[in-house]
C-alpha cells in the first residue's frame, strides 16, 4: 500500500472557485466544507488544504504545502524561494493575465509615477511597490492597504494606488485614471524545493501540471465531426486548421468519409460555413476536457 502523501495547497478566496473547476477537469474532484479548511479530494495520494492565495509562497516555502497554486505577483511579493513549476492562465474572470497597475484620480495633475515623488500610495502589494519605485530613484510612503484601495485615493487618504485588474471596469466606474502598469501576473503551481527534488513528489507534481495544462488549452479548443464528400477531403485538408491532419474515417457509401477535426472555439464560427459549402453534412460541435 502506498502511504506517500503529497501536501497541496488551493488557495482560498478569488481563486477559489476557478481552481477547483479546473482540478475538475484536469480530472481531480476537490470537494470543500464550510468552515474546513481541508478539502477532500479523489486521489489517496494526495492532502488538501485551503490557505489565501497571499500566503500560499510562504507555505510552499517553508515545506507547509509541497505544492500550491497563487499569483506570481504573491511570489514576487515575498521574493519566495521556490520551484516555478509552470504559468497557468487562468483567473476568476479571464484566461488572461491581470495587472497591477497605478493609478490617481481622473482629475489629478499626475500623469507618470515619478511625478508622485514625496506622495503617498496605498496598495496591498508593498514589498514590490516600494521596489518599484525604488528603481526609479522615486521617494514614496508606501502603505498597507487592507482592501477598498480604490476609495483611499477617491476620499484623498493617499495621492495614488497600486491595484490589480483584469478588466479595469472598477477602476474607471470609481473616476480613476492609469497612469503606469507595474507587471503582469498570472497563476502559477509553485513547489517546495525539497519537494522537488524527492523523485515521488516531483513525478506527481509534473503529471498534475500536464493534466492542468490540458485543461487550461481544452478550454480554448472545441471538436468538430461530420460527414464529407470523400472528393472535397484534399480541399477541406488545404483550407482547414487542425492540432494535426484531420483523422479520416470510411463510410458505408464510398464516396463519403467521416471526418473529425480540433480547432479553436473562438474560428468555429467562420469554419463551419466552409465545411457546408464544401458539401459537409452532419457537424456536430463537442467540447473538450483536456488536450494533451
């Protein structure tokens, strides 16, 4: 019996939900309690726990977790050592990665971050912002945010704020303006670096990060099947995108084949009007879990 155990942890809050939709579909049903911080999940070889996604560096870090998932902004934030397994592109809102960013009122004589040079900025991300700021010779007091950042700088409690966005609809419906981006981040799956380096552990955190990248590119990608007139394949091979060639089928009738093809969702619209005009019959659209 295998008793090995590897420690992972999902972060709590934002992330929350987009995380678990995508270990569903990678394959691994995370199931959580209310006021459990410990998740049950389909794999005896694996123990769950739910941290904030703001500590998540430190746990992996400190060999708390063997492996987690947070923001590299988080990992940045803390300068955590640790293994960058992989990026994951994904949010509570986009697959896209969300930015932070300084901002100051609309109406503000601001327009570039040296100009607040002996003001104060409010912000959640401290450590990165002071270093930001540093690196442009640019003298600022920086304070801790606890949330509502984007009121501070409306109700004149600082001059400026580093904020994250995917969208930046909430920074222009509160009558602020961007003045710099300060970096890009997105999710990634971080390791402990002992963790790392057990052969057991690391097997299993590679198979998890091929099955999450999987997940992630099948969420981007549909399959289209369909019967087609066997004389218009060459031409259908030459017009239409696939992950390879298209996988060909025979038919009954000789003069059709059945055809299957991947693609990305977002040209489905365009393709499927070629295929009809090529005498396709019979589309079918289906989505996918996981392509590997």
């Amino acid at each position: 019996m295998n008793d090995k155990k590897l420690r992972l942890g999902v972060p709590k809050g934002s992330l929350q939900e987009a995380t678990i939709k995508l270990f569903d579909k990678a394959g691994w049903q995370i199931r959580t309690h209310a006021r459990n911080y410990f998740p049950d999940i389909n794999d005896p070889e694996i123990k769950c726990s739910l941290a904030r996604a703001q500590e998540m560096a430190t746990y992996v870090q400190n060999g708390t977790f063997d492996v987690g998932l947070t923001g590299k902004d988080w990992v940045l934030e803390w300068d955590a050592d640790v293994v960058v397994v992989d990026d994951l592109i994904y949010s509570k809102v986009s697959n896209r990665p969300a930015r932070w960013v300084l901002c100051v009122k609309g109406d503000s004589p601001f327009k570039r971050p040296e100009d607040l040079d002996g003001c104060k900025v409010a912000t959640e991300l401290v450590g990165f912002t002071k270093n930001y700021f540093n690196s442009l010779g640019v003298k600022v007091d920086v304070s801790f945010s606890w949330g509502t950042t984007e009121a501070k700088v409306v109700e004149g409690l600082c001059d400026a704020i580093v904020e994250i966005t995917e969208t930046g609809t909430t920074i222009k419906a509160n009558g602020l303006r961007i003045i710099a981006e300060l970096m890009q981040t997105n999710t990634q799956l971080i390791a402990n670096k002992d963790a790392w380096n057990d052969p057991w552990k690391r097997k299993k955190i590679q198979n998890i990060n091929l099955l999450l990248q999987g997940a992630l590119r099948a969420d981007k990608m549909v399959g289209l099947k369909m019967n087609m007139p066997k004389a218009k394949l060459a031409e259908a091979n030459g017009a239409l995108p696939a992950l390879t060639s298209p996988t060909v089928a025979e038919l009954k009738n000789p003069d059709w084949v059945s055809v299957e093809i991947i693609v990305e969702e977002a040209i489905v619209r365009e393709i499927i009007p070629q295929l009809k005009e090529l005498g396709a019959e019979g589309i079918i659209e289906y989505p996918l879990n996981k392509v590997i």
